[in-house]
C-alpha cells in the first residue's frame, strides 16, 4: 500500500514537469475480510436494556459498540467459547 502512495505521489510531479504524458493513478485492490456485516450493526444497534442483560453484555461495552457504529467505525464481534 505503501509503494501505490509513492507511485502516485510522484505521477504529478512528473506530469507537471514534462516526464510524462499521461496522468494515470494506480489503485490496489484491497480486500477487507470483517465479521461485523450490515445485520449485525443493526442488531447491535436495537438491543433493549433487557436484552443486554439477557445476553450478559455489559452495559458499557454495549454503549462503546453503538457508538463506534453511529462513528462508522470496524467494532470487534467476539464469540463465546463454551
């Protein structure tokens, strides 16, 4: 990821100084491997207080997770190891 920053750095230097005739930026693809799909936010997101404490969540865990959702930010699903 690193090197497609550089490359593309240098791509308007050189378009703007003449060392190049095209401007072409390369874009990697990048895949993302997560387990927190769209069901599972808008499960998160509609747990009770009832339903917390049913499942045994803990209240601030479940407050730090909505809010990193309402943040559009990755939050972590752990599973229960019986």
């Amino acid at each position: 990821m690193r090197f497609a920053l550089l490359g593309n750095i240098r791509k308007p230097a050189d378009y703007v100084s003449d060392k190049s005739n095209v401007l072409e930026f390369y874009i990697p693809e990048v895949k993302i491997d997560r387990n927190d799909d769209i069901a599972v936010r808008d499960k998160i997101l509609s747990i009770t207080p009832a339903e917390r404490k049913r499942l045994n969540i803990n209240k601030s865990t479940l407050w730090y997770m909505q809010k990193a959702i309402k943040d559009r930010k990755r939050i972590k699903i752990y599973t229960k190891k019986v």
